[in-house]
C-alpha cells in the first residue's frame, strides 16, 4: 500500500505491509550460511591443489553470500501480544506491525519510538552508573499515569491542591510516534492543562444552601472526573492516545487557606445543628402544649405558657444538662 498523508495537517495515517514468515526465512537464512560455509571450504580445497584462480572465486562468492545473509538477519521481528512496531526505510514511513507473530521484512528498516528512552541505573565499584536504553517497540497495553499534585484555583480563587491519575493506551501507534514529539510528555502536558482548565469551573465546596443543585469538586468529583476524561480524549486524539479514565486521588485546599477554610465548615456546620436543635425544640414545646391543652391537664395562661416555653426552650436547646429548681409556691 502506498503511504497516505492528510495534506491538511501533514499527517501519516497508518499503513500495512507486506511481511514473511519469520521462521521460513530463518531456516532460509541458517541453510544459506551453511552452503557459504561449504563453499568456502571447497575454495579452500581448490587453493591447496594449486587451483589458484578457482579457489579465489569461490572463497570471495562465499564470503559475499555470508555478508548478505547476515545482514538480511537484520530483518526478523517477534511483535509480542499487545504490542507495536513503526518502520521506516531511509527517512520514509514504511509501516507498522500489530499483529503479534515472528515476522521477516526489510532488513534496512528502523523502528522508531521517540517515548521509548528509558534510564536504567547500576550500581558498581566506582558508584552509580546511568546508561539510557532505547525501547523501540510501542506497548498498547493499559497503562496509569499518576499526574503529581499541583496547586490551582477553584471557581472562586481558593487555591486548591490537586491530584488525579489517567489510564490510558496507545490506540494507534502510527499517530503516536509521528505526530507528537513524545506521546508520554504530551500525555502529561496535556493532562495538567485539563485539570487546570475544568477546576477553575467549579468551586471546591458549597458556600450556601441555596447553591444545593450546583456541581462542587468535592461533591461532585465522580462527574466532573468523567468530564477531565472526554476534554483530555479530546486534546490527544490527534496523538493516537485513548484515555479510558481519570480520576481525582487528591484534593484539599492550600496550605495558606486550610485552617480559616476549616474554622468556615466548623460555623457552617455548628450554625445548621443549631438550625436542627432548635427546630425540634419548638416542635416538642408546641406538642407538649397542645397535648396539656387537650387533656385538660392543666390550664394555662398566657404567661405561665410564656415562662413554660422558656423553660422547655433552655433545657432543650442548652448545651449543658439542666439543673431543675422545685418550686412550693405559686409563680406570682
């Protein structure tokens, strides 16, 4: 297939190759390296019985055909289970592989992985030593991304601290490797602007109760995640990334604003249970009155069912248990 280019963004789409099997060629390979190795031996045989000219053709054929062969070993390639591999020959894409298998094509192709530079550390007898190893197959499995924590601002400026995680996986590996400079780094760029750019939508929490229906971070974290997650698939689907998830692992207000934020949940929630207390207190002395008043208990006027609320108001509403004070005499 000819390669295939959207002039519009200069984008290479992905192509399939024609490959050979990898165990055929191989045994191709080896039985070629054997016949070298013979024919070698006979332009050996022909020299020692003073066959001069014949003996330096046919070591010099034989030497040629082992340079070939060695270099066409250069062409096999094991494509593991959830794995990918991009080719290309002399600058040019050639084509990827997806599919696991052993596979033989052109031994003058490189696969190339811009993301696939790891650092590897040991230890020896003069101390550390870092060396850099290049992994040029893609990996297509599931993998996490744990974004660190980072300070934004909420809706309100309250600087907030902030930290989510992203599962994801190489969806096309051609669009990964030529499109982007490092898909993993862009992941990641791409990640931080997202949190960033749907926090300072929402507030952290509720101030009021008359903002019950409105979506907080902490309220709502389970939806406003499932939002982070299409902005992001968004953002790196030119780069051949599917994002399958992210979620919020952190979030709290920032160091200077924690304590005063605290002393502001304590009110909010000291002032609505003492809504609560108060709204059962008048609730039971309205029933004790009416249950008095109903049963002919006892009659009562206007001021003795005064000083009778009052009384009921502060035992029920006292944050401390109440003393009673037994009276003989009349009230007046």
């Amino acid at each position: 297939m000819e390669e295939r280019k959207d002039n519009k963004n200069n984008v290479i789409t992905e192509k399939e190759i024609t490959v050979k099997k990898g165990a055929m060629m191989l045994l191709l390979i080896i039985g070629g390296i054997l016949i070298s190795i013979g024919l070698f031996v006979y332009g050996v045989i022909l020299l020692e019985a003073n066959s001069n000219l014949g003996g330096w053709i046919w070591m010099s054929a034989s030497i040629v055909i082992f340079t070939v062969l060695v270099i066409m070993l250069f062409g096999l390639h094991v494509i593991n289970p959830n794995e990918a591999m991009v080719l290309t020959l002399f600058g040019t894409y050639y084509g990827t592989l997806k599919n696991p298998g052993f596979y033989y094509v052109n031994p003058f192709v490189r696969a190339i992985n811009p993301a696939g530079k790891t650092v590897v550390s040991t230890s020896t007898q003069n101390g550390m030593q870092t060396a850099t190893v290049s992994i040029k197959k893609i990996s297509t499995k599931i993998m996490t991304l744990n974004n660190e924590k980072q300070k934004v601002n909420d809706v309100l400026g309250n600087p907030l601290i902030i930290g989510a995680v992203v599962i994801w996986k190489v969806k096309d590996p051609t669009k990964a490797v030529f499109n982007v400079e490092n898909y993993k780094k862009y992941l990641s760029t791409q990640c931080d602007s997202t949190i960033r750019n749907i926090t300072r939508l929402y507030p952290y929490d509720l101030m009021t109760e008359e903002e019950a229906e409105e979506r907080t971070l902490r309220g709502s974290s389970q939806e406003i995640a499932k939002t982070m997650t299409r902005e992001l698939q968004e953002r790196v689907d030119d780069a051949g990334l599917e994002v399958l998830e992210v979620r919020i692992t952190h979030l709290s207000y920032a160091e200077e604003i924690a304590a005063a934020m605290l002393q502001r949940q304590q009110a909010v929630a000291i002032i609505a249970a003492r809504k609560k207390i108060v709204e059962g207190a008048v609730s039971m002395v309205k029933m004790a009155i009416d249950e008095l008043s109903e049963g002919e208990i006892v009659v009562l006027d206007e001021e003795r069912k005064a000083a009778m609320v009052s009384n009921l108001l502060v035992v029920l509403c006292g944050n401390k248990d109440a003393q009673p004070i037994v009276n003989s005499g009349s009230i007046y």
